[in-house]
C-alpha cells in the first residue's frame, strides 16, 4: 500500500473521526456504539459511515471481527500519527 492512498484515507473528516474514536475507546466497538463514538447518528449516518468503515477495512487500518470492530496494528500506529499530527498542527499554527 502506497503512502499517498493511507494519506487520502485519512484526509476525510469521517474517516478521522473513526480511528480516533477506537484509538480512544480502546477496546473493540459493535456498529452503533461504533457510530455514535464517530459523532454520527444512527438514524441518519449509517450508508456515509458504512462506507468510509469498509475504506478503512480495506486499507487494513481497522478489522472487523464478529461483531466488532477493532484497530489493526497498523491501524494503532496511525492513530498515533494523526495524534501527533494534530498536536503539532496546534502548535505551529496557532
């Protein structure tokens, strides 16, 4: 997988939200829970999320085991990054 494909991956607002809100939980999440950790809402945002869910799959950033959704490794060490990243981004561009 190229560098620029996981860059675009994470270049969307949902996607972001989505790692970050496992990476927080720290443990495995079920769809709504999953959903809802996300900030979306189940009655409206389930297509959107389904959709930028399985990209994530896809690039291996997150798996899907049962029932539940969990970070991969690889997954961990991006969350990691765009932790640093905001952090940086604050501080230089604030």
């Amino acid at each position: 997988m190229e560098v620029v494909q996981v860059l675009q991956s994470l270049g969307n607002s949902v996607r972001k939200a989505t790692i970050m809100s496992l990476a927080t939980a720290r443990c495995p999440l079920r769809f709504s829970e999953f959903m809802q950790a996300s900030g979306l809402n189940p009655n409206f945002d389930t297509g959107h999320f389904n959709y930028h869910l399985s990209e994530l799959v896809k690039r291996n950033i997150i798996s899907k085991v049962g029932g539940e959704y969990r970070l991969t490794q690889f997954g961990f060490k991006v969350a990691k990054i765009l932790e640093s990243l905001e952090r940086e981004c604050s501080f230089l561009l604030s």
